[in-house]
C-alpha cells in the first residue's frame, strides 16, 4: 500500500485527509497520463454522500484542465463504471466512494481502460504528483481544454446489460432489497421490476449523511426483521457502492459471501461451468465453508483480503468464480470486480433453476463460530512487529490447533487492525479474541 492509496484506492474522512485538492491533483495526473498520445476520454460514477459532488466537481477541474473530455454516469455503482469504460472504449473511470465506510469518509477508485482496479505503479506516480513542490504537468489551452458531458445513458445501458442477464422471469418471487441509502438506489429496483419480481425496498431514500448508517451489508438486521414480518422469499443487501452483497434467506438468516461462494460454485459444477473446478477466496473465508468445498470435490485458493487480489488470481488462472466473506463476488464471465446487484440475480438464478428456497441451498455448510473486532491504532505496522503480541498470537494458535485459527491483520482502507478468531465455540472465539485486543491495549497501540 501506499501514501494515499490503499487497497480500494484513496481513502479518507472528506476534507481532512482526502481533501478537494488531492482530488484536483488526480484529476490533473490522469489528464496528463492518459492524454499523452491522444485526448483521452473518463467516466466518473459517485454515490450519494453529501462530499461526493464536492470531489466530483475538483475532479472534473483537474481532468479538464489537463485536456480531457469527462462523461459524468452521476449517482451510480462501482461495477457500473466498470463496466461502462471496458465496453465503452474510455480511457479509465473514476468511481468517487468510500464503499462500506461511514457517510463522512469518502474514497476516489481508478479503473483502468481494462475495468481492472489501477495498477499500483500508476498509484504511485500520482501520490508522487500529489506530493510534488512544483507542478509540472501543462495546462490545457484554447480548443484542448476539456468537456464536460452528461453520459447517464452509460447507466442505462449497464441496467439494461443486468437485466439481460436473467435466465428466468423472477415472477411470483418476493424480494427485499436494503439498498444502504447508497448507489444501488438508482439501480436495484428498477433491475429487479424488469425482470418481473415482486420488489420490496427498504433504506432507499438516501440525504447525503444516512449511507450505510444502520442499514445496508454492513448491518442486516433490518433487512432480516423486513424478510420475516413481509413473509418475503429472499432479501438482498447491497453496500455503499454496491460492489458487495449479502443475503438473507426466508427464515431470517444471514448468507454472507462464504455461502454465496458455496451455493454459486456448486451450482456451476453441476452446468459445468466452473472452470478449472476452483472457487478463490480470501484468507477471511471460513473453515466450514472448505470443509464443505472438499465434499464436493470442488478445488479451491487463497489469497490476501481484498477483492483485487482476488480478481488478479482469477485472471492469471483462468477462474470463474472468486471472492470475500464480506460480499464481494465476482463472476469472471460477467465482471471484472466485485458486483453487489449481479450477484444477486446469479443467487436468483441458482433459485429458480434449482427450484430450491435459499436456506437448503446452503444446509450442507458447517460454518464455525468466528468473530472479527476491529482496533483503531496509531501505527498498524508496529502492532504487526510487537513481539508481545505476536508470540500471544503464536501461543493461542497452539492452543486452538487444528479446530481453530487466528487471523490479525491491518486495514487496507482506515487506521484499523482487524482481529478475528475461529474455533469450535462462541465463547472461546470470544476469549481468543479478547486476549488479543487487550493486548494491543496493554502495549500502548490505541488511539
């Protein structure tokens, strides 16, 4: 990780540490960068937090000024831009989010022209620009000086693309969509009406401030409560910028995206189209649902928690299938990152075809208790190298053995060390995880 970029690109509380400068600067750098040979074309999504029209327009400063021609998809979700610049021809795309994050944090995404996440070389030329004394890229003048164009017909297409997707009506299906006040409210409900279901919203009426606030992946138990008192057939939530989605099957229990991973990969084997008979997930992704991968003989990987990782194992191998405990499930097929709405008509799909309610879908996966705390610090690395807490985290692994395992790790996006334990109980997950959380305590590590 970088300066500013971290593994969701550049993060932080909006006009404090991403301000409206950092923004015009990257405007200015991808301007230049990608206008080296010709004038370049860059698309920017946003969602709905009150900053995001703030950093949009620094945004469109920079670029134009640097001679580029932006096209504005305006309240939308990250896979859409995605998706808009790799069928489209643009240069790159800007999504302008802080995805899962609080309404006062907000986060600037580069997709590069292939619908991948920037490379980080290209990060660290513009963190290196944003921290220049002397700025060195020209002005723009007369006839090269940028366009501003609204370009919501981006959007359209890419609902359009969602709805085609549906191997079957969704007619006679009740669903509730908890929307997180985000960027799935100009999307999802009108996705989901198409394709003939019988649509239930709630937290769809975003202010600015309310995004992810109490609602959303991030908090399912309105979306729970919501499937049950409506007696609905499945419930989806989707977060800020819809990259993610959880499920909520028809008795009211969560199916985070182990599960998903589970009930989808399954589903392919048997359309053989699971290709190379390998699911990829994340070093999060829970024992149980490797115990029931390997009773299905289906084959699976491991890399570091972050949906670009994920994708990047995904394209070097040649995988259909790949993703995160927390939601974000990417069908190579269809996508090149994480999409919180496709992957709830391929839970759809997996439904209808199989002619199955979504809790027995998943009856056969064990999931071991976990739980996962979060610790704000003043340096995450200095936990990481503290040998009070890394031979506490060697001894409790000895401890736990082949029932149980520890993962501590730091927070690619907030100043965050994340400690999370699996084991055969709740409540010794709970004292693995609170002998190390006192720890990092005790050594003088939180803020």
């Amino acid at each position: 990780m970088g300066k500013y970029f971290g593994t969701d690109g550049f993060r932080g509380e909006a006009n404090v540490n991403l301000t409206v400068e950092h923004a015009y600067k990257v405007g200015r750098f991808l301007g230049y960068y990608y206008g080296k040979n010709h004038k370049p074309n860059i698309v920017i999504g946003k969602d709905t937090r009150r900053s995001s029209y703030m950093f949009e327009y620094s945004l469109v400063a920079g670029l134009t000024a640097s001679g580029a021609d932006v096209y504005l998809l305006h309240v939308t979700t990250t896979p859409s831009v995605s998706y808009v610049v790799r069928t489209e021809g643009f240069d790159c795309g800007i999504m302008i989010s802080a995805s899962h994050n609080p309404y006062y944090d907000n986060g600037i995404k580069v997709i590069n022209g292939s619908g991948h996440k920037l490379e980080a070389e290209v990060e660290q030329l513009i963190e290196a620009y944003i921290d220049s004394e002397e700025d060195y890229i020209p002005f723009a003048t007369r006839e090269n000086i940028g366009k501003t164009v609204d370009y919501a017909i981006g959007r359209n297409r890419y609902i359009g693309y969602l709805i085609s997707l549906a191997t079957r009506s969704f007619q006679g299906k009740k669903v509730g969509l908890d929307l997180a006040n985000g960027s799935a409210t100009s999307i999802a409900k009108g996705v989901f009406d198409a394709i003939g279901a019988k649509t239930y919203v709630i937290n769809g009426e975003p202010d600015g401030t309310n995004i992810n606030k109490n609602c959303g992946s991030t908090d399912m138990r309105s979306l729970q409560k919501f499937v049950l008192d409506n007696k609905l057939d499945v419930g989806f939530a989707y977060d800020g910028d819809a990259d993610r989605c959880l499920a909520v099957d028809e008795n009211g229990n969560i199916i985070d995206g182990d599960l998903i991973l589970y009930l989808c990969g399954v589903y392919m084997k048997k359309r053989n189209d699971l290709a190379n008979n390998t699911i990829v997930t994340t070093v999060m992704s829970n024992m149980g649902l490797y115990q029931a991968l390997e009773r299905e003989g289906i084959r699976y990987e491991q890399t570091a928690v972050g949906d670009k990782y994920v994708y990047e194992n995904m394209l070097a191998n040649g995988h259909s299938i790949g993703g995160e405990q927390s939601g974000h499930i990417i069908f190579a097929k269809h996508a090149t990152t994480g999409d919180g709405i496709l992957t709830s008509l391929k839970i759809m799909e997996v439904m209808l075809e199989s002619k199955a309610k979504l809790s027995e879908l998943c009856k056969e996966v064990n999931i071991f208790p976990q739980l996962l705390v979060n610790v704000k610090v003043k340096d995450k690395k200095a936990v990481l190298s503290d040998p009070a807490i890394t031979d506490l985290i060697s001894s409790l692994e000895k401890e736990l053995g082949k029932d149980g395992r520890i993962l501590v790790r730091e927070s690619g996006t907030e100043p965050v060390i994340r400690v999370m334990a699996e084991a055969k109980t709740d409540k010794l997950c709970r004292e693995t995880v609170e002998k190390i959380t006192e720890k990092i305590k005790e050594q003088g590590h939180v803020i």
